[in-house]
C-alpha cells in the first residue's frame, strides 16, 4: 500500500504516489529555476504545466486512477531534463 497526494496541474486534480510526487516536485523545481530569468517564464512554465497535465491524463484510464513514479519517469524521459534545455540551448546560439 503507497500513500497518495492530490495535486492539482494546470487546474487539473491528479492522485499521485507519494514517492512520485517527490519526482515530479524535484523535477518542477529545477524546471522553474531554470526558467526563472527568461522574459517570458510565467508562460513558458504555464505551457509546461499544461503539457505534464495532458501526459499524465494520457496515463489514465478507468482501471488506473492514480499517477506512479513510473508514470513521471516516462514523463521526464519525454519532457526532457533541465540540462536537456541546456544542450538544445546551446545548439541554437
């Protein structure tokens, strides 16, 4: 038995596994310092949020109700990490 947290992204509500809750939080924590300094960071990290809220939704189904750490591992691996934003960064100067 895993305990669950209710989150809610992009005005959406998600049950989350506690263990994959402390993943994505990390994960948004690095993504929005990272952002922190561009322009226009509100609605970059808005776009962010919208598109975790449409790959977690994806996941769900009538026999699967709640997001596992599973789930946000696959999410990072599409997303792409802070030092991801980095390198295509650097190949666009």
């Amino acid at each position: 038995m895993k305990k669950n947290i209710s989150i809610n992204i992009s005005g959406i509500i998600f049950h989350i596994e506690e263990d994959g809750y402390d993943m994505l939080r990390k994960y948004l924590d690095s993504v929005n310092r990272y952002f922190s300094n561009f322009e226009d960071s509100t609605e970059i990290l808005a776009d962010i949020e919208g598109r975790i809220a449409e790959i977690f939704l994806s996941k769900l189904n009538d026999a699967k109700q709640v997001i596992t750490v599973e789930d946000v591992n696959a999410l990072m691996g599409i997303m792409g990490s802070v030092s991801d934003f980095n390198a295509a960064e650097e190949n666009d100067l």
